[in-house]
C-alpha cells in the first residue's frame, strides 16, 4: 500500500460514497468508527466483512494521526514502541476500501458539518480515539455512540489514556474489553457489555497487550453490534404492529365490534405471516 492513496493532513480523505456499498444501503444501518491501530482494525473489520456486512453501512472513519497535538499521542499508546505502519493502520485500510477518512480535529465545524450533511450515522463506534467526543457529535448517532475500553472487571474502573499501564501497576492477572456509551466524562458512561477476561503477561505493555487482545474480539464486536441493531428491529417492528393494531382495516367500517375484532385479528395475523416470512 503506497503512502500516497492518503491524505497526511488533517481533514477529510474522500471519496465521499463508498462504491463497494450494496444497493439497498438506504435499509442497513450506517456506521461511523472512531479508531486507530489494531482496536480501529478490528472494529472496521468486523463491520465491513462477515456477518455484519449485510447489516451495516460503515460511512466514514475518523482516525488518529499521533502527529497532532489533539490526539494526546504523549499519554496514550502511542508512548510505548511502535512502527509507522502502526499509526497508519486504520488510515490505509479505510483507504483501501474506498471509506472516507478524517484525521483532523472533531470538535471543529469541519467536522460537524460531515457528520450531518454527509456521513449522517445512525450508530458511532470507538476504538482506540485519542480525541474527546464534543456533545453534539455524541448526541448525534439515534441508536448511540459507544466506545470499547480496556478495563477490570468491574464499570467504571481504570478510566484514561493508558488504563493497561495502571492494571499492570495495580498487579491485574487479566482484563477485559467493555463497551460502554460515550458520555461527556471519558471512560464513564453507562455500562453495555464486557468481553471474556484475557490474561495480562508480566511485563507487557499496552502496545503488545493490544496487539494479544484484539485478534480475540471478533465475536464479542460481532455479538455487541448485533445486539443493538436486533433491539432497533424489535422496536419498529412493535411500533409498526401498534399502528397496524390500532387502525381499523377500511372495509371493516361501520359494522361494529364483532367486525371491528374481526379486524384486530387480520391485522395480527398478517403480521405473524410477515414475521414468518423472513
């Protein structure tokens, strides 16, 4: 992969529309990911391979560039020992299939302004982000904006730029990856769903524990994604029962509660054959 297929500033890497999304996009779910590194990789990956992917549109990416002072590259991984093609993992494989890419600023108009006008997603997700999510940009997203955190077991614990550095420091023999919602306090909001525990190494650090945990959430992101667009489904498909049990079908009118029950029950049944049928 050549380094010039990517924009090295800050700002939006186009094409706008991703070609490789199929034609009923308008029916999946649109997806942006916050992410850098194997974390962002991963998270991408899911979303854009296997089972997910005839679920979910991913419109955009936003991704660290540690070159800039925004992304608190200082406190974060990006300390310990790394290569550039770490950095650049996200930023290239984003590239390669076509997806817009933004490594600038988000609390900025810049940004604001691609998240409604254009990439306008009904789900964010957040992986290794080195940048505070402004509430507008959290608030924006109908089914939530979540984040995946290395943590204890227990929620809220080990908040911050380098939480595995702390568990190490605290004598931890293993982790998990929470996912939690983004919230104006970083690493705070409320509690969705934890991973398996993974065991932490003697003295590794959060690059290569990174590098041991990731490779091992494929099911968990699967799983998790799933879970939110199946309570979405669940909740139309109620909302569109309610009407259609409350409406009275028109050649039923004005021939009483016998028919109008008569009624009742043709629109349950018609929406059983419809359940039935998928």
């Amino acid at each position: 992969m050549k380094a010039q297929i990517w924009s090295q500033t800050s700002g939006v890497n186009g094409p706008r529309c991703a070609p490789h999304l199929r034609q009923n996009s308008a029916r999946l779910a649109r997806i942006a990911v916050f992410g850098s590194f194997v974390g962002g990789y991963h998270v991408l990956s899911e979303l854009l391979f296997g089972e997910l992917a005839d679920r979910v549109a991913v419109v955009g990416v936003a991704t660290d560039d540690p070159t800039q002072p925004f992304t608190n590259a200082k406190v974060r991984l990006w300390k310990y020992p790394h290569t550039p093609d770490d950095e650049l993992l996200v930023r290239r494989f984003a590239a390669s299939q076509k997806l817009p890419v933004f490594t600038g600023r988000v609390k900025s108009p810049e940004f604001h302004e691609l998240m409604v006008n254009d990439w306008r997603p009904s789900l964010c997700l957040m992986a290794t982000f080195g940048q505070k999510i402004p509430n507008h940009i959290i608030q924006f997203p109908r089914l939530g904006f979540f984040n995946f955190h290395h943590s204890g077991p227990m929620w809220p614990s080990y908040p911050g730029p380098d939480p595995i550095a702390a568990m190490v420091r605290d004598g931890r023999n293993d982790l998990v990856l929470t996912m939690h919602k983004v919230s104006d306090v970083i690493d705070d909001g409320e509690f969705v769903t934890r991973s398996h525990p993974v065991a932490i190494p003697a003295g590794v650090n959060a690059i290569e524990l990174h590098r041991i945990t990731w490779p091992q959430m494929g099911g968990f992101i699967r799983q998790a994604v799933n879970d939110i667009l199946d309570a979405d489904e669940l909740r139309n498909e109620e909302n569109n029962s309610w009407t259609m049990h409350e409406e009275p079908a028109p050649y039923f009118t004005g021939e009483g509660t016998r028919s109008s029950v008569r009624a009742r029950r043709s629109t349950d049944d018609c929406m059983a054959g419809l359940r039935a049928s998928r």
